[in-house]
C-alpha cells in the first residue's frame, strides 16, 4: 500500500510541474523544472525511502515515533503538489495556457544589448573596484582566507567555518550584499556580455569577477555555494539557447563528481563505501537533507514551542510586534540534536525542507500556507523570463531570482517573506536601466537595441 502512495504521489507531481514548467527537459531548464529536480533528489526520494522503512541513517535513528514519519511524509507530499499546483494557477492568471510555447520562443530569441553598453561597462568596472575591496575587508574581518586552511581536519574546519558565519566581526551589510550578492551577480551580467560580444574587455572583467566570485563563495569553507555558483553559469547558456548545452552538463557533472570524491577521499579522509545511502555524499543528497524535516516536525512544539514568527528578519517582526527576530529553526533543531557540537562551535544549522520552517513557526497552517506563497514567488520569477526582453540585465535579474528563489528551497520559508537581497537587485537592475535610458543631461532618449543572434 505504501509503495502505491509513493507512486501516485510522484506521477502526479511529476506531471503538475510539466505543467507548470512547460518542460521538464534538462536542454531547457528553467527556474520551474530546477525546482522539480531539486525537490525529486534532496527531498522525496529519501522521504520516500523512510516512510517504506528505511531507517539505517544516523539523524533517522534520532525519529522516535512512526507518527512522525507518517506525518512528515503528509506535509511533505501536500506541499510537492500544491507547490506546483499554485505556480499553475498563477500562471494561468499571468500568461495564459501556452507556457511551453512562450518559454521555446523565448529560447531561440538572440539575446539584446543597448547602445549603453559602454555606461554598464564604465558601472561594472567601478562596481569591480568596490566588490574588490569590499572583498579584502572581509577577509581581514575574518582574519584569514579560510580556503588557504584546507590541509587541517576536519573539525577544525567546522569551527573556522561556524566562526565565520556567527562571529563575524566587520560590517554584515558589506559582506552580505556587497560583497556575496553583488560580486556574483555581477560576474554573470559581465560574462553574458562577454558571451554575447565577444569583446576582450568584457572577458578580462568577467575573468576579474568569476576569480573574486570563488573567493566570495568559499569563504565559509561551504562547498555547495561554489558549485550552485558554477551550475548557474549552465542556465545562462539556457536561455542563450546554447545547442551543445549537453556537453557542458556531462562535463559539470563530471567535474562535481570528482571534486567530491577529493574532498571525502584527501581531505575528510573518508574511507568506506562510497555508494550508499547511509553515508557519504549518497547519505549527504538523499537523506541528510530530508532527515532535518522528520527532525523539526519531531522538535515542534512537544520539544521546543513554536517560534510564533520569531523566525522573521527584524523589519517583519518589529512590524508584527514580535520580540525576537531571526530566530532560525535549522539553528534551534541543531542546538536540540547536537548541543555538544553547537558549544564547541563546530555546529552550523540543520536547515530543512521549506515547510520545516513554516511549521516550526506556525505549526499546520503555516505548512498549509507555504507551497501557495512559495508557487506564486516562482511564477512571478519565471513570468519576467517570458515578459522582459533578453538582455544582459534581465537575465542577471532572471539568475539573481533563480538562485535566491531555489537556494531557499531546503534552506527556510522566511526567505521567501523578506529577501534583502532580491529587494536591492531589482533596484540595481532598474537604476541601471534608468541610466542608460537616459541622456548625459539626464534627458530620456528612445532605446535602440543592437541583435547579438
């Protein structure tokens, strides 16, 4: 009976987000069909392979009830089909019927640069010299280039990492924005250029970026970031329309396998089978991941309260009129689960499944409420892909949505509620339009658009 419910479950999630993707065809994914992928691997699969009674990890061995698991299971099922169910109907809304045909269109479109390009050049070489620098400062804060220390074990690792994200000691507003958000992005509107130009200049810029980029994006010590970073540069060549896309997911894949045969092999010294679910880098993607959802619906409330919104940034809950802010329920999970790794600041955060969160904070209805909130977040994503002209700036605005949007999905529900980051992208993405729509006595002019096929 079991195996009936996995099944059904999955052809019917499986066919919503074909529809609400338009395709599930990895040449042509997008913002959509990511998150199908995303949900397939690091959630159901090893949902699915707990509820049928598979139980041999170390944080399942922690699930004391089969009431739990039976539960988890249900909350995670509603939200994989009301999740792709609510991008649906809000495309419908948006759009119309003919999603697929609007997104293959929007593929074989060449991609567009304004006659401004010199002004975005001038901007992304100032924004270089900021990024730069901002860069340095927070590796002085930090005190060392954690990448530099990957000979050390591994618990030293965990505590340089744990130390970087929690007791950082420069400004976090020049480190989360400026210097993690801004940097990166930067790099892929430079390289879009490069891409579509084929100017020196250009790729002598994007070379500037993607090198402070992997700086940027290892300076915890994380390994998920570079590679979702580099993963990102593939659905670019996406939306260009690259026809030998193909090779570069067999050569990325291949690529991603060896560097985390290094890492367990060289540098955590893993020696036992690596094929497995029950640990490893197959116990990392299919259970670990999912195994912090069974943990917070076990943790809340009979363990810790609900948090009550005590998860929310500070604007949002100074607006609710809650106490406390930025609250993390993966942080409070972990500190419930493994308080011996959390005192010696080896601990980072057990972040689960989006409505881990939701629910952590407002119990049934805030799992309830989530897939329907999250759904129209990515179909509003997924709705400028289709609307807005392809140029380098919408798709730097199209990649900043993508990875904040599905970064979050296993990471927590209140980034879907305020997002700084999504909030000062728009902003840069419209100023810079503003600029180049604009004379050198800030009179507006008529765009011209150059087509790069």
């Amino acid at each position: 009976m079991k195996i009936i419910i996995v099944l059904a479950v999955l052809c019917l999630f499986t066919r919503l987000f074909r529809i609400a993707a338009g395709t599930l065809d990895i040449k042509k994914l997008n913002i959509i069909s990511y998150a199908y992928y995303n949900i397939l691997i690091f959630s159901f699969i090893g949902a699915s392979l707990v509820f049928l009674g598979f139980r041999d990890h170390y944080l399942i061995a922690d699930i004391k009830s089969e009431a739990v698991i039976h539960k988890t299971y249900l909350f995670l099922c509603y939200a994989i089909i009301v999740f792709p169910a609510s991008v649906i109907l809000c495309n419908f809304l948006l759009n119309g019927r003919k999603i697929r045909k609007q997104y293959e269109k929007q593929l074989q479109t060449g991609a567009a640069y304004r006659n401004g390009e010199k002004v975005v050049f001038i901007f992304s070489a100032a924004m270089a010299v900021i990024g730069i620098s901002a860069t340095i400062y927070m590796f002085v804060c930090i005190g060392s280039v954690p990448i530099l220390h990957l000979n050390q074990t591994s618990e030293e690792l965990a505590r340089i990492s744990s130390q970087v994200n929690r007791n950082f000691a420069g400004n976090t507003y020049i480190k989360n924005i400026v210097v993690l958000t801004f940097v990166p992005l930067f790099s892929y509107l430079t390289y879009v250029y490069w891409r579509t130009s084929r100017k020196i200049q250009w790729g002598m810029l994007f070379f500037i970026f993607f090198i402070t980029s992997i700086l940027v994006k290892t300076h915890d010590l994380s390994k998920a970031p570079v590679i979702y970073y580099a993963f990102h540069f593939i659905v670019i060549e996406v939306i260009l329309n690259n026809r030998k896309l193909f090779r570069y997911l067999f050569a990325f894949g291949a690529l991603g396998l060896i560097c985390i045969f290094l890492q367990y092999k060289y540098i955590m010294g893993y020696n036992t089978n690596f094929f497995t679910i029950r640990s490893g880098p197959g116990g990392r993607i299919f259970m670990t991941q999912i195994a912090t959802l069974f943990l917070h619906i076990q943790a809340f409330p009979e363990q810790i309260p609900y948090l009550n919104g005590a998860s929310l940034p500070t604007v949002l809950a100074k607006l609710a009129g809650i106490p406390d802010s930025w609250v993390r329920s993966g942080r409070e999970v972990m500190k419930l689960y493994n308080p011996a790794a959390v005192s010696d600041g080896t601990a980072g955060s057990m972040n689960a499944f989006f409505i881990g969160e939701a629910y952590a904070n407002w119990g049934t209805a805030g799992a309830f409420a989530a897939p329907v909130i999250i759904g129209i977040h990515f179909s509003v994503a997924f709705t400028l892909l289709l609307k807005m002209k392809k140029t380098p700036l919408s798709i730097m605005l199209y990649i900043a949505l993508f990875q904040m949007l599905t970064g979050a999905l296993q990471g927590g529900f209140v980034d879907y509620l305020y997002n700084i980051g999504i909030i000062l992208t728009i902003a840069l993405v419209y100023g810079i339009s503003v600029l180049l729509s604009r004379g050198k006595l800030g009179v507006r002019k008529p765009l011209r658009w150059k087509r790069i096929q």
